[in-house]
C-alpha cells in the first residue's frame, strides 16, 4: 500500500472521526508538520479515536491507510521541509 498512498485522491478521507482528507494531511506535512502530533495539532487527525495514527493503533485494520504511512511515503519524496533523510 505505501508505494500507492501518493496516487489516491486527494479527497480520501483518512480521519473518519474528524473528517481529514489526504491533500489536507499532505498540505499539513508540506508546511511542516513532521510528525503525527504536529500532523494532529495541524489538521485533528488522529486526535479523537486514533485509529488513523498507525497499523498498531488500529489492530482491526478498520482504518485504509494510516498516518504513520503517509508519513514515510512523504519523507522518502522529501515532502517533509525539515526531511534530513
């Protein structure tokens, strides 16, 4: 699935609870947002249920993709401003 998370919409919906979409995480994460905390405080991703956050968080796979995945797609395409990897 990681190599696939860039090429779903833009308009996936990530965060059920809070309502956040894939272009809003990776906006997020263009403009600073780091890591899954600063990716939380950014958008409200993962701050309610946060099964969204990663696999471990959500052992039911009820979530489709995670942020924690998103997150290492995006650094390994040096998304990330402060990507030193």
């Amino acid at each position: 699935m990681d190599k696939d998370i860039l090429s779903l919409p833009e308009d996936t919906e990530v965060c059920l609870c809070e309502g956040v979409t894939l272009g809003e995480i990776l906006e997020a994460i263009k403009n600073g947002a780091c890591d899954i905390d600063a990716i939380g405080d950014a958008t409200g991703a993962g701050t309610v249920c946060g099964l969204c956050r990663s696999r471990e968080d959500d052992p039911d796979e009820e979530r489709e993709i995670h942020l924690d995945e998103i997150l290492e797609v995006a650094k390994e395409k040096g998304l990330c401003p402060d990507n030193n990897g």
